[in-house]
C-alpha cells in the first residue's frame, strides 16, 4: 500500500525567504481543498472599499467553514460561536491588508486558527504537551491476544462516528488532528502556530490518531456485542 | 518461546516508536520491512492511514446560529458611529 498520508515535505525550512507568489510557491494541501468561490473576488475588492453589503456575503461564503473549523477547535458551540465572531470581525479590520498572495479562505482560516489558539492561551490551555513521550501500546495498540485481524476499521466508520471520536479527544491531541487531517495544514505549519517543535507535531497527531482507533475501535466492539 | 515473544514485541515497539516518522517520510510504508512479518502492526497501520483518509472527507456540516450575524452587524454598526464621532 502507498504511504498516503504526506503531501509535501514537512521537514522543509519553515520560512524560505521568497518573494511571495502565488505561481511559485507549492500549492498547499489546505489551499487545494478550498477552491475560490464564485463571485468572491469582486465581494473581497467591494468589501476593502468598505461595502458593508459584499462583507455580508463574504461572510456567508464562509460562515460554515470558519465556524465548523473552531468548533472542531474547540468542541464547545458557544465558544465556537463567540471566536466565529472574533475571527469576522478580524476580519473586517483587516481586509484590507489582503493582497492576494494567497487564496482568501486560506488567509481568512488562518485568521480564525490563531484566534482560536489566542482564546485557548488567554484561558491558560496547554496546546501542546512537552513532557508526554510516545508510550508504545499500552492501551492504545494492538495486543498480541486481541485477534486485531478480525477487528479492522477499515470500511466500519461512517462521519458521524469519526465526528464523534474526535470530540472526544483530549485538546491538545483534537487541535493537531484537526489541523494536520482534517483541515490539511502541514507539520511545519503546525509547529508554528502551536509554538512547538516539528516533531512534537508529529508525535502530537500520532497520538491522537491512535487514541481514535482505540475509541473507534471500542464503538466497534460495542456495536458487535449489542 | 518466551524469549521469542520478547523479541517480537520489541520489534513492534522499535516499530511502532518511529511510526510518527514513517508516517512523514517519503518512503512508503509497505517497505517497511516489520510490516511484511507482523499481522498487528500491519493493521495498526491500516488503520491508522484510514482514519486520516476520513479525516479529510469530514466536511464543515454546521452554520453558526444567525446570532453570530446579528452581533457582528451591531458591533460594525456602533465601531461606524464611533468613528463618526471622532471626525
Ligand atoms: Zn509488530
């Protein structure tokens, strides 16, 4: 099977000092999955000129994402909602200062990321956990006993499920897995906004992905023995 | 048969402890040489590589409530009679 889980080198300098262009740089996992949108760039220039109309439908071009993103974030809707808000307002000071160097959803996510990662500083969240190692397989992987043969996710787990499982991981595992997986940004990237180490990154969303197939794995089981 | 046990599972943890690089690096997992021999690390990493496929499918399934529209509007609106103010 072909390793899929890396697009580009994460080990790459973080910061390569380049004219910034969108020709030129490499098009970003987190760039691809957010294609421009109809109609926006005229609202984007409108809305610089202060047309308080186009920033409404800018805002409900992007209204779904930007909230689904905190609260995956966040995984509380009230806070999801307040830093939803936080970040549109962000928003609207800044827009200005958008040059199109790159897509504007990706621009404006980022926005929403480090309000979000502002918000969880402020309340004095530890993001990233520096002391934890990767203790192989205690509960997490396979036992030798296990019969995990018989027990592959592969095919079993629906959205809903996945949605589930990954509210129910701790803060700091959820924050790197939303990013990394679900949200497509790279590990350099990460570490940045996370103010870690790359490879903490990485160690970070191992184990979140592994605390996901321990949980799904458990829903698997439940669902079997009911 | 003891010693052999051990053996096998300090391979899986030698595994299993580089995996996160592995996972990153450019050569593919099925060349990792553990896999061909070991039937759980194989499924872990099954595993673990569809749970990150899925993660990619989940989309952005909910709208924040219209609230958050209404509070964004009045704090642009009293951020404008402020400014009108001023000047
Ligand atoms: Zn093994």
């Amino acid at each position: 099977m072909k390793n899929t889980l890396r697009t580009t080198d994460a080990n790459a300098p973080a910061a390569p000092v380049q004219p910034l262009t969108t020709e030129a740089r490499p098009v970003q996992q987190h760039q691809r999955r957010n294609p421009p949108i109809a109609g926006e760039l005229t609202a984007i220039s409108q809305a610089q000129q202060g047309d308080g109309a186009a920033f409404e439908i800018l805002y409900n071009m992007h209204k779904r994402r930007v909230y689904s993103l905190c609260l995956r974030m966040l995984g509380n809707v009230a806070e999801a909602e307040d830093l939803t808000q936080e970040a549109f307002l962000q928003l609207h000071r800044k827009i200005s200062t958008f040059r199109g160097d790159s897509a504007f959803s990706t621009w404006l996510h980022r926005m929403a990321v480090n309000v979000v990662l502002m918000h969880l500083r402020k309340k004095g969240l530890q993001l990233v956990s520096l002391e934890e190692t990767l203790e192989p397989t205690q509960e997490d992987g396979p036992r030798k006993d296990f019969g995990t043969r018989d027990l592959t996710l592969s095919g079993s787990i629906d959205r809903v499920t996945l949605e589930r499982a990954v509210e129910e991981l701790p803060p700091g595992y959820r924050m790197v897995f939303v990013l990394h997986d679900v949200e497509g940004y790279e590990h350099n990237e990460i570490a940045g906004m996370l103010q870690c180490s790359i490879g903490n990154s990485k160690s970070q969303l191992h184990k979140a992905r592994m605390r996901l197939r321990s949980l799904l794995r458990q829903n698997m089981g439940g669902r079997a023995g009911a | 048969m003891t010693n052999q046990t051990t053996n096998a599972s300090k391979e899986c943890s030698k595994f299993q402890q580089q995996l996160p690089e592995f996972f990153d690096s450019e050569v593919s997992m099925s060349d990792q040489p553990h896999l061909k021999t070991c039937a759980n690390c194989s499924a872990l990493v099954r595993d673990l590589e569809y749970i990150a496929v899925q993660a990619k499918l989940l989309l952005p399934i909910h709208d924040p409530s219209p609230v958050v529209w209404q509070n964004i509007q009045s704090v642009l609106t009293k951020n404008l009679h402020n400014d009108e103010q001023k000047s």
